[in-house]
C-alpha cells in the first residue's frame, strides 16, 4: 500500500493544508477523508474527483469532510459515477442530517444513498475497499458525543485520524503487529481533543521509531530535531508500507 497525503495540517492550520490522504493499492485509489482543503489539494497533484475510487471518513469535523459536497456533486453532475463511501455505521445518520443535507438536499435527491453508493463499516471488522487494501475502523476518543474512527490497514499501519492520546491502544497495535503509526500530533499543549507532542514523547523510543507525525499546525518549523525517534508526515510524499 501507498499513502500520499492531501494535507498534514491541523483544522486551523494555513500552511498544510487539511489532513487528508490518498491510498493507492490493486491499480485504484481511496481517499481517507475529504476536508475543506482536499478539492484544491487534489487539484494541485493534477488530480479530479474522477479519480477517487472509494472515500472513507473517520469523523464529521469540517477538516476532515468539509469538502465531501463538491466531490458529491461533482460525482453526480459532471462525471455521472457512483462512488462507494466507507463510513463507520454510527456516522451515516449524522453526516447526512448535520452536516450534508443542507447543499446537497433537492426534490429529486433526499439522501446520502441518492448521492454516494454507501458501505457502512463495523468497529473491529475488515472491509476491503479498494482492490488488497482492507481497512479495520477503531473507535477512539476525540471529543466526547462525536464519535470518531482510526483505522488499522492491512494489519499493519494505522492511522489515529484525530485521537486523544492513548498509549495502551498504541502498545496493544504494536503486539498485533503494527509497523507504522501516522499520528495527529498537537505541538503545543494541552491537547484536549487531540494527542500531544509531549504525551508521544513519554512514549519507548522503539515505539516512537514507529511513528510519523501528522495534523500539526503552522508552528511545525520551530519543532525541527524535538520530536524524539518520530518523523513529520510530509504533504504529497509517498510513503509505501
Ligand atoms: O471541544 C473542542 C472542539 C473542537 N476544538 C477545536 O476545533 C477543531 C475541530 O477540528 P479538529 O478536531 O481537528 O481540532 C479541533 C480543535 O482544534 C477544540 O479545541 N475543542
Ligand atoms: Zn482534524
Ligand atoms: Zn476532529
């Protein structure tokens, strides 16, 4: 599997764009979020929303599916092509009632399914999306009444999407066989909704050898050499794992 993000910023972040990736594997490409950055992120790399084969969506904050009604619409009016969404089952109602409904909702269109072809995702369960990638959602802690999703690849990668920090959950991927760890990182506490620099500091340096840091906001420059054993996820670098 390949991985190329979008965006490695935090939701206020003006330099990195949202946290948005793509995963390329099997000759197709999924994307892991769609913030409000990800319709000119995509642009920049040359990119349409004709290109994505399948979307996946860790929770509802506007960096992360901010940008999910252009690509609707644009799947629906310019190319004319369905696009499977893989979203975790307690995400559907909400992100179409809260978040969607009000561009998207016409007479003739009145619901998430009118617009995307939807594959709910069980919390602990496999789903292959695209052709040799399997995607396993987690439920972690982000903000308490908003359910929000990290997802387990292939057995072997996770991605905390925006998560407190949980270094039992980080222990517990490791002993079944985690290898790379892309982690929201907020450089400056106190990280209330999200996992601190400081906290993955406190971390085993084998542990932190394993992990790349992403969602970081604009300060990221006077955080060069102080972020232990851990690497800074680059926009549109591609990683393969
Ligand atoms: O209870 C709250 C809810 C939100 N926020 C901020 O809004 C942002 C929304 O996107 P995010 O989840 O990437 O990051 C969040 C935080 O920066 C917060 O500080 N406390
Ligand atoms: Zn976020
Ligand atoms: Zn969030």
């Amino acid at each position: 599997m390949n991985i190329q993000m979008l965006g490695t910023g935090s939701a206020f972040a003006k330099r990195y764009y949202n946290n948005n990736a793509l995963l390329f594997s099997g000759g197709q490409t999924a994307m892991l979020d769609c913030g409000i950055t990800a319709p000119l992120a995509l642009h920049q790399l040359s990119k349409t929303f004709n290109d994505i084969d399948a979307l996946v969506i860790s929770h509802i904050h506007a960096d992360h599916v901010g940008g999910m009604e252009e690509f609707a619409f644009q799947r629906k009016f310019v190319y004319q092509r369905s696009l499977p969404l893989f979203v975790p089952a307690p995400l559907i109602e909400p992100l179409w009632e809260t978040t969607l409904k009000g561009g998207l909702m016409q007479e003739d269109l009145r619901s998430l399914d009118d617009y995307f072809d939807v594959r709910p995702l069980q919390e602990g369960e496999s789903c292959e999306i695209i052709p040799g990638l399997t995607i396993r959602p987690i439920r972690t802690k982000h903000i308490a009444g908003k359910p929000s999703y990290s997802y387990v690849m292939n057995g072997s990668f996770f991605y905390s999407a925006d998560m407190k920090f949980d270094a039992e959950l980080l222990h517990a991927l490791v002993a079944e066989g985690c290898e790379v760890i892309f982690h929201d990182c907020q450089l400056k506490p106190p990280g209330v909704v999200h996992t601190t620099l400081e906290q993955l500091l406190s971390l085993p340096v084998d542990l932190q050898e394993r992990i790349w840091l992403m969602h970081y906001d604009d300060t990221r420059p006077h955080y060069e050499g102080m972020t232990g054993a851990m690497r800074f996820v680059e926009q549109h670098h591609v990683y393969s794992f």
